[in-house]
C-alpha cells in the first residue's frame, strides 16, 4: 500500500469537505476549491479526517492513491491556512527590502 496514500487526512473543524462521487469539494475560511479525481479512487469521511482508498494493486491505481490524497490535503491546507513561502537571503552584498507588497532585492555588486 502506498505510504503517502495510507494517511488519514486531518480536516480543521472550520472546513468542511463535501465528496461527491469522484467529485470533492472543500470549503474553509480562505476560500472554495473543487476538484474531478480519478475513477475509482474512493474518499470517506470519519471522526474528523478523510482516507483516501483504491479499488486494487494495479500500477496506476497505486500511482494515483498517492496523488489523489497529496491532492486533497493540499486542498484542505489551502482552504483553512493558506500558502505561504518563505525567502531567506545568505551571503554578503545582499539586500531585501519590503515597501508595502512590493519587495526590492538588491543581489550582486551593492
């Protein structure tokens, strides 16, 4: 069994997951994501997490029970925390500066 695909997917109690056959839906604070997941690639919902499940051993139902479950946590993540990414600048001669939403990088020769 896939080791990713095997995780029980903790959902916040401020997002709520609608499945809908192959359909899954995915509504939180941030925002509303909807998405079309492979035949055959089933989710239930239990105590607060959702599993993701595949129908058998085959080489591309194995394949997508990963993705199918790295997918939807995405998705979970998304709709309650949102995305960030952190930068972090090493060397000498480099400069950051944030005015507003716009960041000037100063890199190379300063």
């Amino acid at each position: 069994m896939s080791r990713i695909g095997k995780l029980p997917i903790p959902v916040a109690k401020t997002v709520q997951v609608d499945i809908d056959g192959s359909t899954v839906k995915v509504k939180g604070p941030k925002g509303e994501l909807v998405r079309e997941f492979p035949a055959g690639i089933s989710f239930t919902i239990d105590e607060g997490r959702v599993l993701v499940a595949r129908p058998d051993d085959e080489k591309r139902s194995r394949a997508l029970h990963g993705l199918s479950r790295s997918l939807l946590a995405n998705m979970i993540t998304g709709v309650s925390d949102g995305y960030t990414k952190t930068l972090e600048l090493q060397g000498v001669g480099y400069r950051a500066t944030q005015a507003g939403e716009n960041v000037t990088l100063a890199v190379g020769f300063s």
